[in-house]
C-alpha cells in the first residue's frame, strides 16, 4: 500500500487540529491552572428539561424520528423564533433538528458549497467554519474585522463579493469577541448582499445571550428570509451542550435539499434529546433570563478589571467572552497565553486559535463562578504588571 498520507482526501489532510483544543493540551499539566478558556456554560441543564429526557425514555421515544426531528420540537421550534425574534417559518417545512449547531452549519455548508466557491468570513472567528468551508472544497475569503471594532462592515462585504462568492458566513453574537451587530449594521450589510446570488449562513446560537438590547436576526429585513439560514441551538441558551440540539431555519426549497444531507448523515437527531429540547423550548422559554443576568454581571465586572490593567477590550455585548489586546505586553498571542499559564497558573485561548486576524489578543471566557473570575482576574493583573512593556 502506498503511503497512508497519499490515501486520504487531501481537503481533510490539510486541516489543522483547532488551536483551542492544542492550547487545552497544555492546561492539562498545569496542575491547579485556574482557567477561563471553556466556551460552556457553568450553569446546570434546567430540572424539567432532564425530567423530560428521563420521561422521553420510559415512554419509549427511543425509536428514530422523522428526519427533520419530531413535528412537535418543529412546532416549538418555529414558535421561538417567533415570539423572541419575530421570525416566521414553517413548523413542517422550514426547521430540521439538527446534532447541535456544529450539525447544522455543517449540513447548510454542504447543501450550498461546490469546489471553487469562495465563503466570506469574518475574522476572528469560531475556529468550525473555515474547516467546514474546506471540506465542500471551497475557500474562505477572510475579511479582518480588528480595525472596526470586530464589526463586519457594509463596504467590507461590498469589496470581498466576486462573482464566485455564495455564502456569507455572519457570526454574530461573536464567539470570541462578543461583539454584536445593530439594527441598522445588520440593515446596512443586508443592503449589499439584496442584490447578490448568494447566502447568508447567520450563526445565532448566542442570540439568548444579548445584554443590553434584543438580538435581531438579519433573516428579519425585507427580502433576506428567503436568503438566510439561521442557524441556532439549545447549547448556549439552555447550558445543554452535552445534549447536542441545533436547529437550522430556511426557506422551503433550501430545506428540501439540507434535509437530503441530513438524512444520509445522521438520519435524525436523538429522540431523547429531542424530547428533552422541546421542554427547554416550550416550558423553558425563558430559561436564558436567569443566566443572562449572571454573564452580565460577569461581565461588568471582567471589563472593569480590564480596564483597570489597561488592557483595551471591546464591550461586549453579547456571548459570555472578552478578546483584549496584549498589545502592551509586546508578547504574541501563544507566548502570551503559555507563560501566563505557567509563570502564573491562569489559561486562556491565544487569539491565533481564531485565525492569524486573532494575533495580539486572547480570548477570556466568563462562563465561569465569580470566584474563579476573581482569582483569574488577580492572576492576571499581576502578570501583565511584570510584563508591560
Ligand atoms: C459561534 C458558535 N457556533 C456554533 C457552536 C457549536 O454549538 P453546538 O454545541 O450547538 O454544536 C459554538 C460552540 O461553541 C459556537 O461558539
């Protein structure tokens, strides 16, 4: 047999494995490393949603579903969006219940992309997309969002399109920066890509997460619905990371070629899960709200701690994540994140795990106690006090 290298198909060959998870490689023999690098809630998954599962499983949902999940969870589904973001679709034809939003980006990505494609992404970004971009054979063109306030803009958008372009990746709220769009940034960049043959694939899957307005929905300006995939999930909004439910929403037509994918990949998501997620939808609507008001004071607080050690920061408005420049520090983002581990036992995600846009920055998650906040937040005033430059 030749050399195993040679076998494998070359777009999965090339992909690197996240940063994230090679920083996390690290933390593990640091003992007593306080961290601040998980991008999961610390919250439990609420009672009712667990009694759900445990129901679903003595009432034997334990059978496969119809591929775009049970048409109850659909129905809960579309009433959601609706009544949180005034967003209408079809219970029966819109909605797929997908393995969590990793799932759903990933069916969306393959129902859209042919080889040569070109994707926009903004960057720094969730490090799934440009590796799910590079799958279908197609290639992310980056747009640097650092020099505007990690705010994609209108002309940003304008400039990248070409006529190979057919998708735009919007990732907002962002993971790493928190930064959220407004209304009228979100109706600016819809005004560009109207008139486009082309996408949008609008990650929301921290839309319950949004501190100082409502989340709005790109899908929700005229003529934008029937080019938009939303993409979102229980994960962030419910702390049911392990129960891995996502959801995307589109229009029909897409719908019946995403569900194609779909149902040869995975047939249909758990059942149990599935059950699970139509409690958190239906009884727990507003679960968020509670946990939404502990990431704010968090939050707060994390920002006047950074700014007391004069590390500049956006405010983020949104997720449960700060992306400060280390700038003054003169370190890279990877020196900067493996010495403080190691010199002062605090972990956090180089920027670079987000792309080479990330360089000069880290990520600090505050899904975490505010005692572990506090004690995170000395540990790194004291280092960055010895290492200003
Ligand atoms: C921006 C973003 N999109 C998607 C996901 C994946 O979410 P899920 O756990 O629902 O697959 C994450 C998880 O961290 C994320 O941060």
């Amino acid at each position: 047999m030749k050399n195993i290298d040679s076998l494998i198909n070359q777009d999965v060959f090339h992909i690197q494995r996240s940063g994230i998870r090679k920083f996390f490689d690290k933390v593990a023999q640091v003992d007593g490393a306080v961290q601040l690098t998980l991008g999961q809630p610390d919250f439990r998954t609420p009672d009712h949603v667990k009694e759900a599962a445990k129901q679903a499983i003595d009432e034997n949902h334990t059978t496969y579903t119809p591929n775009g999940g049970i048409p109850e969870l659909q129905v809960a589904a579309t009433n959601f969006m609706q009544e949180k973001y005034g967003l209408d679709y079809k219970a029966e034809s819109e909605v797929i219940a997908t393995i969590g939003a990793s799932q759903a980006l990933d069916i969306t990505l393959r129902t859209l992309l042919s080889h040569g494609d070109e994707v926009l992404l903004p960057v720094p970004a969730y490090p799934a997309y440009e590796p799910l971009i590079r799958l279908n054979g197609a290639k992310p063109i980056y747009i640097d969002t650092s020099k505007t306030n990690f705010k994609l803009t209108k002309k940003a958008v304008k400039e990248a399109i070409t006529p190979r372009t057919r998708a735009l990746i919007l990732p907002y709220p962002s993971n790493p920066t928190g930064v959220v769009l407004s209304k009228t940034e979100l109706a600016e960049i819809a005004s560009v890509v109207q008139g486009e043959d082309m996408f949008i694939v609008s990650d929301e899957i921290y839309s319950e997460l949004v501190y100082d307005h409502k989340h709005q929905s790109i899908a929700m300006f005229p003529g934008m619905k029937e080019r938009t995939v939303v993409i979102n999930g229980l994960s962030k909004s419910h702390s049911m990371t392990g129960w891995r439910i996502g959801f995307t929403f589109a229009p029909a037509e897409l719908v019946t070629h995403m569900l194609k994918v779909h149902s040869y990949n995975i047939s249909c998501a758990s059942s149990i899960s599935q059950h699970a997620a139509l409690s958190a939808l239906t009884v727990g609507k507003d679960d968020a709200a509670a946990m939404r008001a502990e990431y704010e004071n968090r939050r707060n607080y994390m920002l006047e701690r950074l700014l007391e050690m004069e590390l500049p920061v956006e405010k983020p408005e949104g997720a449960f994540y700060l992306f400060p420049s280390i700038a003054k520090t003169g370190l890279d983002s990877y020196s900067f994140a493996e010495k403080l581990l190691f010199e002062d036992k605090l972990a956090v995600v180089p920027g670079t795990a987000f792309s080479q846009y990330g360089e000069g920055y880290v990520r600090l998650s505050y899904a975490y106690s505010m005692d572990n906040l506090v004690e995170a937040c000395n540990r790194l005033e004291r280092f960055v006090t010895r290492h200003s430059v």
